[in-house]
C-alpha cells in the first residue's frame, strides 16, 4: 500500500476518491497487459475526515495486481496511469 501524509488547518476535512474501475498496466516493451482492482483506502474513500493542527493524518491506499502466467505477463515494465485524489474542504 501506498501512504500520504495529509495536514490542514484544524477543523478543516478532505475527501479522498480512488479509482472506481481497473486500471490497465501495458508493457513498456511490449503489448502485453496487466490489471490493477479492487482499489480501497483507510479512511475510506469519500469518508469526510477530520484535521486536528498540526497532526498529519495518514492514508494508505492499495489495490490488487491481477498477474497472469509467465507467458501472458512476462518480466519487465509496465506502465499506466491512475489518478488519486485529495480534496481539502
């Protein structure tokens, strides 16, 4: 899992949305793909979580990497874009 370090003003809160559908992975060198699912994060994602000053409050964010045999997914890079986002109210 992934970690953030938010901090704000006291009393302020953010949003966290992940992504909703499976992010494609493409081989660098390559065609081969790979999904990324089952996103989640604690918090939850669109929770409106409370700031204290001062105080970071930390986010994990993960998801599953679906990784076929050998042949359908061999060794190497693969690339692709999500988007995770923080909103401070």
């Amino acid at each position: 899992a992934a970690g953030f370090s938010i901090t704000g003003d006291n009393d302020a809160s953010f949003i966290i949305t992940i992504p909703t559908e499976p992010v494609l992975l493409t081989q660098v060198s390559g065609s081969k793909t790979m999904q990324v699912v089952d996103w989640v994060s604690f918090p939850a994602a669109g929770s409106n979580i409370g700031l204290v000053d001062g105080i970071s409050q930390i986010v994990y964010v993960g998801a599953t990497l679906l990784v076929g045999n050998i042949n359908d997914n061999p060794k190497g890079l693969y690339s692709g874009n999500y988007t995770i986002t923080f909103e401070y109210n």
